[in-house]
C-alpha cells in the first residue's frame, strides 16, 4: 500500500490504561480507488479482558467519529 495503490487498510492497536488494563482495536477500512469521493468505510473491533474497558473505548471512538462531519457532495 505504500508502494502503490490499495483501496484497504487493516491495522491491530494496542492501548494500557493507567490502572494497567490492557486492550486490543483490530481496525479493517476500505475506499474504492475508482471513486475519490466514495466515504472511508470498516469495522473496529474492541477486545479487552473487561467489558468496561471495551465500552469506554468503544464510546471514545464513537464521539470521535461524530466530530468529523461528512463532506455533502450536491449534483449538478
């Protein structure tokens, strides 16, 4: 994908909490190449040994989200 061109991106992240919890985000997008203007799309998914660990970055991520508004494109 660096090298060239790709319409997809997967990653794994790992964070640790200051309280020593550990989490994992495995994070899959996708754009099609033929459509500049087509949205990012994909799927995060939380892993963490507590469920309160994973609800509270699932909702850190869900505002985040939020914050970026998506650009409307009117035809002409």
């Amino acid at each position: 994908a660096l090298s060239g061109q790709c319409g997809f991106m997967a990653a794994n992240m790992y964070a640790k909490s200051i309280f020593g919890e550990d989490a994992l985000a495995n994070l899959s997008i996708e754009k099609p190449l033929n459509k500049p203007d087509a949205p990012v799309v994909g799927h995060i998914r939380i892993r963490a040994k507590s469920q309160g660990m994973a609800l509270s970055l699932g909702d850190k991520i869900n505002s985040a989200q939020k914050l970026v508004q998506p650009k409307v494109v009117q035809a002409a």
